[in-house]
C-alpha cells in the first residue's frame, strides 16, 4: 500500500519525534542532574541478535524518590514505612522509583528498555530487560498492575508525504500510570503536572483529526520500544 509505505517513510525520517514516558527503578539523582542527555549505543537486531544497529536515545529524568514514603499493604487500606518490611533493603529498594522523558532518533528493537537497562533503571514492570525482584515487589503491595510494563507513548510527530499528511499526536497517560506515579511511594502528580503537562491533557471523546489516515485502514505497529 502506498500510504503505508509513505508512512513508513515519515517514521524513519529525521524530521519525525517519537517522545515515551517511563516509571523506572532507582531514585535518579545523578541521572537527573545532568539534565536531558544523548545514549549513543548500538543494538544488536531481533530476533537472531546477529546485526548491531545504531540506536540513540535522549533521556531526562524527571523526578524521582527514595523508599522512605509510606506503602499499603495487601489487603489493607493503610500506609506503612517501608522499612516495616523486612525485604525492602535486600533487594535493591525496590520502592525508588524514577519518571523519565524518553526521546528516540532511531526505532530498534525494544531500544528505550535496552538503553535503560544499561544506565541501571529498569522499566517498571519489564519481564525481559527488566528486574523481575523489584517487579514482583511492586506487584505484591499492589502499586504496578499485573502485566503492565511502566512505558508509555505519549508524543508522535510525522512530516508530511505526498501522500499524507503532518501528523502531531499526543496521548495522556492511561488511568492505572496514573495512580502508579500519583500514589506512594512515588506520589509525582505535582511534579508531573509542572514538567510533562501533555501527560494529564484531556483528548475530546470519538475525535479524529486524521479521517484520510483512518480510511486508509493503515495500522502502526509499535512493538519495538
């Protein structure tokens, strides 16, 4: 199909940006302090893993929190330390948490993932290239829903083709990311609210603002973050 490969073409152009927000294990004071910054580090192709590809990746950390905020327990509508918890400290403090800006210039496989399992902050809830100690943490007093990666695809931005359109997207973030990064031990909703705004925008209900790509019966598939 032509609109698809005109598509195509607009998502691996120069011109196109493709913004992701990630919850992430650790606290992130270090990464935080050096503001918005450039992972340049190539990776290798899937499924065989044989072919390394270019992969770049512009991080900014948010904010981010130690374990030292109150936890529900299961079961129980109260807030405890989390030093109550005899596990907290022998796996890795599960309860720091990280919000990250994720910024990609190229489109590999699983790339935002691999390039923070390289700094060390792991997506919330990532089976794969993830922490599966602090996941079953996270899941076990009820903070990350189960099966539910922490990365979200919020910003997408094409040129315009021949065949296509300028197409600027915006997406909020889904009800349960939400309560992730509003409730302890993150608690972000102020800090969110201030420097990603576009998270928390409200989208007008059945409105399209791209009739031509939805008569193209043209679907995107964006299983590579």
């Amino acid at each position: 199909c032509k609109v698809t490969a005109a598509l195509q073409a607009a998502l691996s152009s120069s011109l196109s940006r493709k913004t992701y927000y990630a919850v992430v294990r650790g606290e992130g004071a270090e990464l935080r302090a050096r503001g918005r910054f450039l992972v340049d580090r190539p990776i290798r192709s899937e499924p065989l893993r044989s072919e390394l590809k270019d992969a770049r990746t512009h991080f900014t950390f948010l904010v981010g929190c130690e374990a030292s905020r109150p936890l529900k327990h299961p079961g129980s509508d109260e807030y405890i330390h989390p030093s109550k918890f005899a596990d907290t400290a022998t796996i890795g403090g599960w309860g720091r948490a990280s919000l990250v800006r994720c910024e990609i210039e190229t489109g590999r496989w699983h790339q935002i993932r691999r390039h923070l399992n390289g700094l060390s902050m792991f997506v919330l809830g990532d089976s794969q290239h993830g922490n599966s100690h602090t996941n079953r943490e996270w899941r076990r007093y009820g903070l990350l829903p189960e099966r539910r990666l922490a990365l979200h695809c919020a910003q997408l931005y094409l040129p315009a083709t021949d065949l296509t359109p300028e197409i600027d997207l915006t997406c909020p973030l889904p009800d349960d990311l939400k309560r992730l990064i509003e409730a302890p031990p993150c608690d972000f909703r102020a800090q969110a609210h201030e420097l990603a705004p576009e998270l928390f925008e409200e989208m007008p209900p059945d409105v399209s603002p791209y009739p031509a790509i939805e008569q193209s019966n043209t679907l995107l598939s964006w299983t590579k973050i």
